[in-house]
C-alpha cells in the first residue's frame, strides 16, 4: 500500500443529540442543531471547520423552531407544526443569540442566496416577498440575479458497480459508499466484527489503495449516511449523534 495519511481536523461533543447539521461554506462555518432527548427542546451551537466554538448554548424555548441556514453569521429558523411541515414563523438569530428579526406573520418557502422567500400565513400561492439575511429585514422584491442557496455539502453515493482489486480481501457488510477528493476517491464501508460493527474508512487513487484506516468501531447496527464533505474534509457523526469528527483527506 503506497505511503499516505488523513489528518484529524477536530472532535467535539455536544450536551444532547445532533438533529441537523446547516453550512456555511463561504465563511467554513457549520450551525448544529441540538436537542435534549427527553423535552426535544433545541439548542443551537456554530463551530468553523476547525471545532472552534463561534458560538454555543443558544437555547429556544419552543420546540416547533428548527435550524434552516446559516448565512451572514445569522442562524435561520423556521417553525415546523404537527401537522404541516411548515409552520409560520421566521427568527434570525446572531451569533450571541440576539434576535435580528422575530415574525410569526410569514412561511418559510426557501432560502435564496442572501435571501429568505416568504408568504404571508394568510396567502396559500404567490405574493412572495424576500427577508434581506444581511440587512435583517423584509423587502418586496430580491435583487434579479438572487438564486437558491446550494450547499457546499457533498453527499458520498452507495456503489453497486464492480469493485476495484484492492476490496477482494474486504468484508464488506453492505455496499461501499463513494465520493471524490480531487483525483482521490473515498471509500466506506461497514465489516463485522464479534456480532458489532465497524464503519471504514479507505484511500485511493484510480489504481491503488492508499490508505485504510476504522472511523467508528463496535457499534450495533450499521449508520445508514457515513459522512458528509466539504472540499477535501470530511464530518461524521459517532454512533449516539453527540459527537462530531473531522478528517481532512
């Protein structure tokens, strides 16, 4: 196996379970929703891509506020209901949890570069109207050339094809998951191991293995999203979702 290594970036726990995870790709900052596991009350942190703390223990007290985006150092909430998944209700928050702009009058529809789109609750098509994130207050109309905001969040794809050389000696549980790194592809997959299982990580290049190395190990069942990424780091959550760990690969 050619001579190659990964680099721990950070890890870091959180009080409660991690219920999603929003990007800020410009700023290589991540907001983290938290929840207690017994009121599901939320609680919000942000660290950069380096598990510095920007920003932690922003507590909401209802639990129908959930984490949309973050943008502008701003945390974007969103009411969800019982019965819609959207419910009225839009809360920018700074980083110290300060509130930037509070309205219970409008339904999230999208976030826009920049921009959140709205309707008024009473309205159930057209007549949207745009919160400027920046400016923490709403307008009529965006700039022209305003577009949905994409993610710098790269997903790793489950591989049905046929497997290169190097995984015919691997006890594999399940198909390997997939994903690109410049020229490198990142490989996982799930091993068993005393009744347990192990989540893998491996390097490689269009020919070779360059590196393997065990994420997480003895866990009961198998994770069913190994990990996201970002450029050529990688996140991954532990098996009880309370702690967060990065490689740059």
């Amino acid at each position: 196996m050619t001579k190659y290594t990964i680099y721990n970036a950070f890890q870091k726990e959180f009080p409660g379970q991690i219920w999603k995870i929003v990007v800020d790709g410009l700023r290589q900052e991540m907001a983290l929703e938290i929840r207690d596991t017994e009121t599901t009350i939320p609680q919000f942190f942000i660290v950069d891509f380096a598990g510095n703390s920007l920003s932690e223990n922003n507590i909401v007290a209802e639990k129908e506020w959930t984490l949309e985006a973050l943008q502008h150092q701003t945390l974007i909430l969103k009411r969800v209901g019982d019965t819609h998944p959207v419910k009225e209700g839009i809360w920018l928050l700074d980083k110290q949890g300060n509130t930037r702009y509070l309205s219970y009058e409008y339904t999230w529809i999208d976030t826009e570069v920049d921009y959140i789109k709205v309707r008024h609750r009473n309205i159930q098509s057209g007549f949207e109207e745009y919160i400027a994130i920046e400016q923490a207050k709403k307008v009529l109309t965006a700039n022209s050339d305003i577009s949905s905001a994409h993610s710098a969040v790269k997903m790793p794809i489950p591989y049905h094809g046929t497997l290169p050389p190097y995984f015919d000696k691997k006890d594999l549980c399940d198909a390997p998951w997939v994903s690109r790194a410049d020229d490198k592809f990142i490989w996982t997959y799930h091993s068993r191991q005393n009744g347990l299982y192990n989540l893998n990580l491996c390097i490689a290049d269009a020919s070779n293995e360059l590196y393997e190395s065990t994420l997480l190990h003895e866990m009961p069942k198998m994770i069913p999203q190994p990990y996201f990424q970002i450029g050529n780091q990688i996140f991954l959550m532990s098996y009880n979702k309370r702690e967060i760990v990065s490689y740059l690969v």
